[in-house]
C-alpha cells in the first residue's frame, strides 16, 4: 500500500471497504496494535502479520457458526 491510501488490493464489493476497515481495527484492537486511520506502514512484520491472523481467524469463526 502506498502512502497515499491507494491500494492494489481491490474489493469484489466496493461499498464494503469501511466495513472492511472497521473489521480490520476491530481485529488489531484484539491483538493490542494500534492502528491508525489511513497508511500504517510503520507496523512490524510481526504486529501487521498479528491483525491479518486474527481477522482470518475471526473469518473462520465465523463461517464455521454459519454452518451450526
């Protein structure tokens, strides 16, 4: 991600970019890293790997309750 908040990851569903954004803050607040809104390239590999983990295992979570 470039520091101008452009980005090459694409959504499938455009609209749901601040869903996205709220569920990543949500994640990293879990894991006690703090992010800020916009570019946060200042994250160690190991706080940046930490919210992208726990926002796949809350994604896993939840599909797995989706099929209970």
């Amino acid at each position: 991600m470039s520091s101008n908040g452009n980005s090459s990851n694409k959504l499938v569903v455009p609209s749901a970019r601040e869903a996205m954004n709220k569920f990543k803050m949500e994640a990293a607040n879990e894991v006690g890293v703090t992010l800020k809104q916009g570019y946060n390239g200042d994250l160690t590999s190991k706080q940046a790997g930490s919210v992208g983990g726990q926002m796949v295992k809350k994604m896993i979570e939840s599909y797995e309750n989706g099929l209970k």
